[in-house]
C-alpha cells in the first residue's frame, strides 16, 4: 500500500496523483486545508488500503539532502591537467598548420576540406581558443571561479547527437552559466 497524495497542476483544473515513496515524502504548505479520504481499491483478498488527500497545495519534501563536497581547485587542476596538456598540443598543431593559409578568405567549406586534409577533426576558433584566457584575463586576475573550467566539446559528454534545438526555440533554452554568460543547452 502506499500514501497517494493529491495536487492541482498550474495550468489544470484537474488533480495531479503521485505515489508517496520510500526517500521522498510530501510537505503541507502552510494556511492550506486538506481534506483525507481513505479508500479499499481492488476486490476479495486483493484489497488495498489508500488515503487520498484531495486538497493542494503538496510540495515533495526530499528526507534525504545531498550534499556536494566541494573539490579544491588543485585537485580539479590535478585531475584534468593531462587533457589540458593534450589540448594545449592539439591547439598549437592547428594554429601552426593553420596560419600557413589565407584563411580570412577562404569559405568554410575551403577551411572544412584543408583542415580534415591535414587530419584535424575538430574546429579550434583562433579567436576563441579553449584556454582560461578566453574566459579571464590569467595574466592579471587570480582564478575567479569556484570550479576549474573543463572544456570539452558536446560529444565527449552526450549520449547522443548534439542539437541546439529538439523542437521549437524558446526562452528557457538559455539558461545563466556560472562564467557569467548564457550558454545553450543541448
């Protein structure tokens, strides 16, 4: 048997049902009424005992909190330095191979077709290279960030392909990264 409770959703006059679980139960908000039936659902020895709580508003109330140890910044330092060194290499190749062609007038296809005929897969942006220098001026600033900035490209961390939007554009798409700039969300 389990505790159903009940809550109207936002944007419905008509109740929204969730099953009480073993970690997570629900919180009364406060100055709400409630009004508790209790029900037998099925029929002969399969009976089952419910309580409905028919009136909002219920918030889940997780028994259990999660807490995040945080990790120095060395430690993060540490942990991804030999991707930083292989990246550091891979970007100096590029840069090197690159600044041999006119590419400010090359099209992208030109750029597409030179750069996978010298066996580079990746896009390296000149302009915006994936250093702690494009985020923060590390000459002069101590770092500013509370986690070390790991970068990386959305294939090494999704399952699936990348895509900048599954169905239409909208505003929630955009969400406020902890840099200071709005990043997409694939």
């Amino acid at each position: 048997t389990g505790n159903w409770k009940t809550s109207r959703s936002l944007t419905s006059s008509l109740p929204l049902i969730c099953l009480s679980v073993n970690n997570v139960r629900f919180k009364k908000e406060k100055d709400s009424k409630e009004t508790i039936k209790t029900y037998q659902v099925g029929y002969g020895q399969k009976k089952k005992l419910f309580t409905l709580v028919k009136t909002p508003p219920y918030v889940l109330d997780p028994i259990f909190k999660k807490k995040e140890t945080p990790i120095s910044l060395e430690k993060q330092r540490e942990v991804i330095q030999p991707e930083v060194e292989r990246l550091s290499k891979e970007i100096e190749k590029v840069e090197e191979e690159m600044m041999k062609h006119p590419i400010e007038t090359m099209s992208f296809d030109q750029i597409t077709k030179l750069a996978k005929s010298k066996g580079f897969n990746n896009f390296v942006d000149a302009h915006f290279p994936p250093k702690d220098i494009s985020i923060y001026n590390s000459l002069h600033m101590e770092y500013p960030y509370k986690k070390i900035v790991h970068w990386r490209r959305p294939k090494d961390f999704m399952k699936s392909k990348p895509k900048i939007f599954a169905d239409d554009i909208d505003p929630n798409d955009i969400k406020q990264g902890f840099l200071g700039n709005c990043w997409f969300l694939c």
